[in-house]
C-alpha cells in the first residue's frame, strides 16, 4: 500500500474509533485535525482521561504502538491503542497501570459505566 493511501486508510479508521464513542454516548473527535503534532492524540474524547492511538495495520507491533502511546501521552492520561486489521473488530490495549487508573477515575468522578 502506498504511502497516501496508508494515511487515508489511517484517518478512516480514527473517524471509525470517533464515530465508536459517539456511539457509546461520548463527545469524540479526531485529534490530530485540531491540535496537530507529534503528542496530540488520534482521536479525542472529552472528559475522559485517556490519549488514544488508532491503529489500522495488518501486522502491529503491539509493544511499538503502546511505548508510542505512553510516550506521547500527557501526565494523568492513560495511553490506550486501538486497533484492527482488515476484515476484523476493533481491539484496544493498554498496560494494567493504565487500565488501574481508568477504573479508579471513573469510581471516582461517578462517570457513565456504559451498558449493564
């Protein structure tokens, strides 16, 4: 795949990931298209504490992707990747540090637990 059309397939999948959080009853945007740079997030959420990286590869380097967004992500946001490959769902990962956090942030901010 060329070099443009992997861009335009990353972009598609990140208005994918935004369109999932919409869906879920949260304010989601790509990230990159209004903050731009290097540590912006692909996709946005607001009022969760997370920094999202979007992956749509065939062959991911897992441990690449999650030290990317660690890296990237600021002080008290839990760095989430989310992925797929063709023809398949969506899958997210995270460190269990991060994963800590998250639940204890939504225990204490009394934030939407989503479908019972």
């Amino acid at each position: 795949m060329s070099g443009r059309m992997s861009r335009q397939k990353g972009k598609r999948f990140e208005r994918e990931v935004a369109a999932l959080f919409r869906a879920a009853g949260y304010d989601a945007i790509r990230g990159v298209q209004y903050e731009g740079g290097s540590e912006s997030p692909d996709v946005r959420v607001k009022g969760l504490p997370i920094h999202i990286e979007a992956k749509a590869v065939e062959s991911l380097n897992i441990w690449a992707a999650l030290a990317q967004a660690q890296g990237d992500a600021a002080v008290g946001k839990a760095a989430v990747v989310v992925f797929k490959r063709n023809r398949s769902g969506v899958n997210v990962a995270m460190s269990w540090e991060d994963f800590d956090f998250l639940m204890k942030w939504q225990y204490d901010n009394g934030t939407k637990t989503g479908a019972a």
